[in-house]
C-alpha cells in the first residue's frame, strides 16, 4: 500500500473555493480503481491549512490518479487559493493493522 500526505496552506480569503475544489477532487479520487481511500480535511488547529490523506493499492494506482482529468483540474486550481509551500510525503506500507 502507498500512503501520500500533502499539506497545503492556504489564504484564508479564498477558503471556500479551496475546500471546493479539494471536496470535489477527494469525491472523484475515491471512484478510481486502486484507491483505497482519499480524504481532505482542515487542520484543527490551523484552519488555513488543508490535509489530503490518500491510499493506494499500489504505484499504478497512485501514477493513474495523477493522470487523471480531475487531479490535473484540482492542480490548476491551486494557484488561485495557495498560501505557501505545499509538502506531499509518500510512504511505502508493507502492513497495515487496526489498534483499536
């Protein structure tokens, strides 16, 4: 399983298209085959910063998500609400298990 993160900060005058175009990108993202799950959130103590939480079946999956149309419309939007660096961290999973 692939696991990404991304971090992206964002102005808080443009708040709302951001959450629009991350809602729509995470709706889509979680029909696409190998997709395990896709969620988005704002961060509980930095409301200007959006939180993606993507998992994947395997590298096709993740190389076929960022192809996408969707992903490709969500990365043009970016510029019109970002408000610093995006970071995206991948992590390669070999197991996977419940703690509670």
């Amino acid at each position: 399983m692939i696991v990404l993160n991304a971090s992206i900060p964002i102005d808080p005058d443009s708040r709302d298209t951001a959450i629009e175009a991350a809602t729509e990108l995470a709706q889509q993202s979680r029909e696409e085959d190998g997709v395990i799950d896709y969620r988005v959130a704002l961060d509980v103590e930095d409301d200007t910063t959006l939180r993606i939480f993507e998992q994947y079946e395997d590298d096709d999956a993740v190389q076929s998500h960022m192809g996408s149309d969707h992903f490709e419309a969500f990365q043009g939007h970016i510029p019109e609400f970002v408000a610093g660096d995006v970071e995206l961290h991948r992590f390669d999973v070999s197991e996977k298990s419940r703690m509670m």
